[in-house]
C-alpha cells in the first residue's frame, strides 16, 4: 500500500497530478482543492495518498492533508460513491464543511458536488452521521490543521490507530492548543491519546 509521496511535481492536470519520486512518475487522481495548493510544477510536493484497486485497474488518489483522504475513505465506503465521485464533493467542499454537513443532517449541501443527486446526498449523510459523530463544529472550532504539520500526522497517528476522523481531529486540536505551535508528534499523539480517552 502507498500511503504516501513525497518528490517533485512533473505534471498538474484539471484533475490530477503526476509526482516524480526517484525517477518514477506516480499519477495520481486529486481534488481541485488538492491542487489547487500544491504548488507549481518543479516544485516538491508531499501528499497522502489511497490505492484503490479494481479487477481491471489501480488508481492512486493524492490529499492535500490527511484529513482530507479519511472523508475519502469514509466516503467511498457509502454504496454508490466511487473515488471519482468522493473528490468530486471534496473539491465542492473541504473537510471542514463535509463535517459540518454531516453532523447537521444537510444533504442540500453535499449535493452541491458535480454528480450527486438528491438521493445519493441523502445516502451519505444518513450513512456518514453515526460514523463521524453528530456533533457540529461551532464557531469556537479550533483552525485547520496545516498539511504535513506535526499535528497533521498526528491525526493520521490516531486515524490509523482506529477513531474516527473527527475524534482524532478533536483530540489533536485540543493537545496542539495546550502544548503549542512547536510542539512534537510523539508529544502531540500521546497527549491527544489521554485527551481522547477522557
């Protein structure tokens, strides 16, 4: 499994990006969010990224932040979203407002995305809302998390250790905001962990 790419942007296209990473050309399928803050070609660039493979075909899909590759993972887990249609909403919208959505139960909003019809908004909403978690995030929520910062892996950290993307993302929001901009990853996950078994 490629988890994720760290080389030089070869090529940017509407809808992906070429990454050379030691002399091998990684094409790699991406939201207009995505790349639309990756750079300019010739530039380094580091992305997570999934693999999804098919009787007839492997396509890598490339995120910004790890963050935005778990809506993806969750979202292509809802029947009838496949990863075209999953970066088609993470290019409507960002983590952030897919969260929000979510948690309200706004299925106007998700449908918004190129190819999601009323039906399927509703699908994924119903499906997602028990996996995310009902709670909105409010005005008073904590920034976005800068991709490929300490508290971005950190995320990934908890992701990977089995809570959900808006635990892991509470948890690492409220130890970055105690510890500090400098703080470590190991600092970082171990104290989000105790925050996130409270």
């Amino acid at each position: 499994m490629i988890a994720r790419l760290a080389g030089q942007l070869a090529e940017a296209g509407a809808d992906h990006a070429v990454i050379d990473v030691a002399g091998v050309g990684y094409l790699v399928q991406a939201s207009s969010r995505t790349l639309s803050v990756i750079g300019p070609v010739g530039g380094q660039v580091t992305l997570f990224t999934e693999l999804q493979v098919r009787e007839d075909s492997m396509t890598l899909f490339g995120f910004g932040s790890a963050a935005e590759r778990d809506w993806f993972r969750l979202l292509t887990g809802v029947q009838g979203v496949g990863g075209r249609v999953a970066l088609a909403i993470l290019s409507a919208l960002s983590a952030d407002e897919l969260q929000k959505s979510v948690a309200s139960g706004d299925k106007a909003m998700v449908a918004r995305a190129q190819g999601v019809g009323p039906k399927l908004a509703e699908r994924i909403v119903r499906e997602l809302k028990d996996k995310v978690g009902g709670i909105a995030l409010g005005p008073g929520a904590p920034a976005a998390i800068p991709a490929g910062s300490a508290a971005d892996d950190a995320i990934s950290a908890l992701t990977n250790l089995g809570f959900r993307p808006a635990e892991a993302n509470a948890a690492v929001a409220a130890a970055n905001d105690e510890l500090g901009d400098g703080a470590t990853l190991d600092a970082l996950v171990r104290l989000a962990l105790k925050k996130a078994a409270r």
